[in-house]
C-alpha cells in the first residue's frame, strides 16, 4: 500500500512562490504536513528541534530549497545542514530549487552530499513526480 510523506518542507523567503510551490505539493497529495518556511535561519531551527512525535511540527523527509536568500543563503544552509546528527537530518531528501541558470551553482550543489537534486523553478508536477519516483516510490 502506498504511503503519503509525512512532512515536506519548502524554504523560500518569496511568499507567492512559497505559496505557489505549497500548491503543486498540495495537488499531487503527496505529504501529510507542508511547512512553507520564509528563511533558511528559521527552517534550520525547524529541522533541529522537528520530531515526528510533536503535534505541530514533524521532521521533514523532502526538502525544497532556494538559494539566494537574505540573511542565511541556501549555501549557509546546507553547510550548517551538514554538522547536524544524522538523526536531526533523518536521511530527508534536499532538492536546491532555484532560478539559478548558472552551471556552477549545479556543479557546487552536487558536490554536496544533502542535495540529491537541482531544479530550476518553478516547481512543477513533473518536477515533484521525478522526484517521488525516484527517492520515494512508495509515496501516494
């Protein structure tokens, strides 16, 4: 029987995408719970203390992240992603969504061992389906 995510996370500090990314994710009925997180600073805090156990926040299993952001970019991001317990990270999947056509960024982005992809916005339904096949393909 297949199975929805438990929570999907989506950091961008853009409201209407933030808003427009939380409707794909809603129409493919893929997760339980979408946090919508306007900052990189605040979504790490989130992913800290998140547990499955708490009635309002619950540990992210797919992560959309931007990178350029105020205050904390994707990049700071995902160097602090990285120091944190295996626990804390609970093997959550790290998709940079971006609107970064630079090569490099794609380059540097697969360099690191959180991100398992690269997309360029907006997020789509195609976009979100690949990613589900491919890292969870046991989703509803």
């Amino acid at each position: 029987m297949k199975t929805k995510l438990k929570c999907v996370m989506l950091i961008d500090d853009d409201e209407p995408t933030g808003f427009s990314n939380k409707m794909v994710v809603e129409e493919m009925n893929c997760s339980e719970r979408i946090h919508v997180i306007p900052n990189a600073k605040l979504a790490l805090e989130y992913v800290k203390t998140a547990t499955n156990n708490s009635s309002d926040q619950c540990t992210p299993e797919l992560i959309f992240l931007d990178i350029n952001m105020p205050a904390m970019d994707g990049w700071e991001f995902l160097a602090e992603y990285e120091k944190l317990s295996q626990e804390q990270k609970s093997k959550a999947i790290v998709v940079m969504l971006t609107t970064s056509f630079n090569p490099e960024d794609r380059l540097r982005a697969m360099q690191i061992e959180s991100v398992a992809a690269f997309r360029n916005k907006p997020l789509t339904t195609e976009i979100l389906r690949e990613i589900l096949e491919e890292h969870f393909p046991d989703y509803l």
